[in-house]
C-alpha cells in the first residue's frame, strides 16, 4: 500500500505543477491569439465581400446581355410604327436565368410588350431608371416596394438619331424562385450575413424597409446603384483563440506530465516489457519474473498466468487449426463454383435480353413497313377513290354519308402514320439519335405549350444501331413521362460526348416526384414501370440510369453509356 501512495503522490503533484502553469499562461496567450485572430478574420471577411460582388455583377451582365438582345429586335418595329412581335422577348426570357419577367417601355412608361409571370411596374416606379437609362444607355432601379416587391434593369431603346424611343427591362422578383437562386449568393458563407442594399440603405432581400446595422465591410456593384454590406458583427474570437492557447498549452504540459509519470514507472517496467517482447515472439518456455506486492507485481503475476494460459491455447489451436482449414477448402470450392454458376446466369440474363430487345425493334420495324407499304397504300388508295368519287357527283345529289366516308379514311391515314411513327421514327434510321429525339418533343412537348430544347456537345453524327436504338428509347420513355406527369413549363435535352461516354440529361422544372416511391418498378404508377424498363435497355448496353427528383423541384434523368460497338 505504501508503493501505491507513493505513485499518487507523484502524479498529483505532477498534474498540480501543471495546472498552475497553464492558469498563468492562459491570459496572455489569449490576448495575443485573439488579436492575431480578428485580423484574419477582417482580412477574410473583406475577400469573400469582394468575391460576392463580383458574382452579383456577373448575374446582372448576364442579364443586361439578354436585355441587348431585346434592344436590337424592338428597335426596328419602334422606329417603324409596328408592333413588337411575342417572339422578341420569349427567347431571352428563357435564356435569362434571374429574371421573372421581360418587358419594353415606350419612354413614359407605358408598357408594349410582355413575357413572363411578373407584372410591369407602373410608369411612375420606371421614370428613375427610365430617366437613368437614358442618359447612361443602362441602368437598375432601387427597390421598388410594389404588391411583389421587385427590382428592374433597363436598356435603352433609341432611334437612328440617338433619341430615345423607349427601354428593354428584366424585373427581378424578390420573393420569387430566381431571385432566391439570385441571393443565395449571399449565404453562402453562413458566417458571413452579407446583406445587398439600394442607396437609399434598403435591403434587396429583406422585409421592406429593413436596413443595415453600421457596416464592416462594404463594396458597390458596377452594374447597379447597390452596395454589398457586411454588418458588424461579434466574431467571437476570443473564445476561439483562448481555446486554442489552452488547447496547446496542455498539449504541452501533458506531455511534460506523461514523460515525469513514465520516468517514475519505466525502471520497473523495463524487465516485463523485456519479457513481453519474448512472449511476442514465440518464446512460452520461460516464466516471467516477479519482483515486489505493488502493482508491478500484480501485472508481473497477470503476465505469468497469460504465458500459461497462451501455452495451452496454441496447442489447442494447432490441433484445430489443420481440421479448419480443411473445412474452409470445402467451402472456398462451394463458393467459387455457385459464384461461377451466378455470373454465367448473369451473362446469360443480359444476352438475353439484349435479343429480346433487338427482336422487340426488328418487329417494331417489320410491322411498320408492313403498315407503311399496305395499310397506308389502301387507306390513301380508299381516300383518293372517295375523293374521285365525291367529284363526279353532282353537289345537289353527294351522300353525306360519301363525305364521312372519305373523312373517316382520311382519320385511319392519320393515325396509321402515328402508329408508324410510335413503332420506328423514320427520323431515327434516316437522320439519327438527335434529330429522333427533337421529333419526339415536336410531337409530345410542343403542342402542350412546354419549352424545349436540345444541346450537344462533340456528338457523334451516327452510332451503331443498337446503341442509338436503346438510348433513343430510354430518352423517348423519360420525354413522354414529362409530358405525361411532370406539369413543366421548361425541358432541357443534353446530349454530350465525353471520352469513351455518352451521356444524355432530361432535365425539367416540373412537379417533380418522390424517387423512392416510384423508382423500384411500382405497378400502380406508370413511371415506376417505364423506370424499370429503361433501367433494363441501358444494362443491355452496360449503362446506367440516374434520377435526380423530388416533390416540387422538378426531374433530371440522366443516361450513361459507354461508346461501344455491337454486342454479339
């Protein structure tokens, strides 16, 4: 027991020795960390202001180049008296990626064309940056607190002679989609409460009326009358710098305490350590040496009791060490034979399906030929001969029924060309992968009023047939279901080259859906199975289907592939 107080007392006074220590140095270790850390963190602060505000400027470049546009097609119609076709702002108002809705203004005001969801200001709310576009050619307006709160960007709009005729405008509405996408630039950095306000000292972002407390960093735009502002506010650094001295004080101290205890403790501990290293390696034959009653002596008798005990345990191990081996031989060879028997089914499952696929378009083809050159030739044929008929007749003695005769086979015509068209698009054998695809928007996404589009990027002209037929079908099932379920207003068609991949992105801004509750091939929702089958045609090409969805964030649906050749 005498051993065993003499080892407390040490390490108390050890630790004490350290405690104090660290009390004394701990103020003046966090005055200077403090002080180092508020620099850093103004110096931070003013570059993440400087790096919001160009972001910002990049968005309103972005916006005034659509605007230009706008400039270049209204003028004409200005100069002339004409109206300003819908055309002219239904282009840049897709292209624009903040604002809510593009307009032209005479030069009091008045609205003369319009495209999007947000209302035009009235006149009296315009006449500043009316007035402001006129003299600098562009301009952005203040906060305009009208019912949705808003701000605008206008182009002026002058005649030959530099007078001015009127103004393109963007409005931007603040409570909007696009403008929270807009000032989620300025949250970015949670740290940061990066607040944008006009001159008069009103936040874009905020409730009406709200303005910055005294700023610790501010910077304008060049492209508005706006100015970022940081607030001051409490960084909360000395905490932070106190905690890390102390941290590093202790640090410190502790390893002084670990090398005073070890120093106390290591001579004793020599001999066992000396033994232990015998133990690992192998040597169970001589028994470990106990010296003293105190806890090294207690740890000297667990040592020998373990040399004992690891003795009789590896004679126990070497006896059953042959018998599992054996077993685990067995089962190796179970597991590699079923592991060959799985991936021969797989390979198998795939080739299969893959003709199961081929033999699925061969028909398709074969009977669209078959309606093209019979069906079609006798409805056309049926139409052509009621035709003939329905002129030599004289107008007072034709049967009405005649006319719903020759109606009716003019109906069959049509929905034979649709059925032919559903079966194999001729466009897809003639023209390829991209000009298919277009033809499926034409017909599906068009006429509901949805706008669409397709870009490509360093695509093939033409691919093998069987790659181009799957990744025409897995493209065509995720179009139809936006027309079908996706309530959207926009589509965007990607189709990119990318090494040894092809990748084509469906993405919309529509309803969206829960991926979970569709996505495992659900029989009750028509997109579970559609899902499922182009999952299916991509793994027939070894490619993948990714969806990207939820509830009222609308779909992306993106097919990978790689760039083969026919499989066998």
């Amino acid at each position: 027991m005498s051993v065993v107080r003499s080892l407390e007392q040490r390490v108390v006074i050890l630790i004490a020795t350290g405690v104090a220590l660290t009390s004394i140095l701990l103020g003046a270790i966090g005055v200077v960390a403090y002080r180092r850390q508020q620099a850093h963190l103004d110096a931070s602060h003013a570059a993440i202001v400087h790096s919001m505000t160009a972001q910002v400027d990049r968005e309103l470049t972005q916006l005034l180049a659509v605007l230009q546009e706008v400039v270049s097609q209204a003028r004409s119609a200005m100069s002339g008296g004409t109206p300003i076709p819908r055309d002219a702002l239904r282009r840049p108002f897709i292209q624009s990626r903040i604002a809510d809705a593009v307009f032209i203004v005479d030069r009091t005001g008045r609205e003369l064309a319009h495209e999007g969801s947000l209302r035009t200001p009235p006149a009296g709310e315009l006449a500043g940056v009316l007035s402001a576009a006129e003299t600098r050619g562009a301009a952005t307006s203040e906060r305009i607190d009208v019912p949705r709160p808003q701000v605008v960007a206008c182009i002026a709009i002058n005649d030959l002679r530099g007078a001015m005729l009127g103004a393109a405008c963007g409005s931007i509405d603040i409570r909007g989609r696009r403008a929270a996408e807009f000032f989620a630039l300025l949250r970015q950095y949670p740290n940061v409460p990066a607040m944008l306000v006009d001159r008069s000292g009103r936040d874009l972002a905020g409730p009406a009326g709200q303005t910055p407390s005294t700023a610790r960093h501010r910077e304008s735009l060049r492209n508005a009358p706006w100015v970022l502002v940081l607030p001051e506010h409490d960084t909360g650094g000395s905490p932070a710098a106190l905690a890390l001295g102390a941290a590093t004080t202790m640090m410190a101290l502790l390893g002084l305490l670990a090398w005073g205890v070890g120093r106390s403790v290591r001579v004793p501990l020599d001999a066992l350590r000396d033994h232990a290293e015998r133990l690992a390696g192998g040597d169970l034959s001589t028994p470990v040496p106990i010296a003293g009653e105190d806890e090294i002596g207690l740890l000297g008798r667990a040592f020998e009791r373990m040399r004992q005990a690891l003795d009789r345990s590896i004679q126990a191990l070497a006896d059953s060490n042959s018998q599992l081996e054996a077993r685990v031989a067995d089962r190796t060879a179970a597991l590699a034979r079923a592991n060959e028997e799985l991936e021969a089914r797989d390979r198998q499952r795939a080739r299969l399906l893959r003709q199961l696929i081929t033999a699925q378009e061969d028909e398709r083809r074969r009977l669209a030929r078959e309606l093209h050159d019979d069906t079609c030739q006798a409805l056309a044929a049926l139409a052509l001969r009621l035709d003939m008929a329905l002129a030599a007749t004289p107008d007072d003695a034709v049967n009405p029924e005649l006319f719903e005769a020759r109606n009716i086979a003019t109906r069959a015509l049509d929905d034979a060309h649709r059925l032919i068209h559903d079966l194999r698009p001729t466009a897809l054998d003639e023209l390829g992968l991209v000009a298919a695809l277009q033809r499926v928007i034409d017909r599906h996404l068009t006429p509901a009023g949805v706008a669409a589009r397709i870009e490509t990027d360093e695509w093939p002209a033409r691919l093998s047939r069987t790659l181009e037929t799957t990744l025409f079908r897995a493209a065509q099932e995720a179009i139809v279901n936006v027309a079908r379920h996706g309530h959207a207003e926009h589509v965007l068609v990607q189709c990119r080259a990318t090494g040894a991949r092809l990748v084509i992105e469906v993405e919309d801004d529509g309803s969206g859906f829960d991926v979970a509750s569709v996505g495992g091939g659900n029989t009750d929702d028509a997109r579970g199975l559609g899902l499922m089958g182009m999952r299916e045609r991509m793994a027939s090409i070894d490619g993948t289907v990714t969806v990207d969805s939820a509830p009222g964030d609308g779909t992306r649906i993106v097919l990978d592939a790689p760039h083969l050749v026919d499989k066998a």
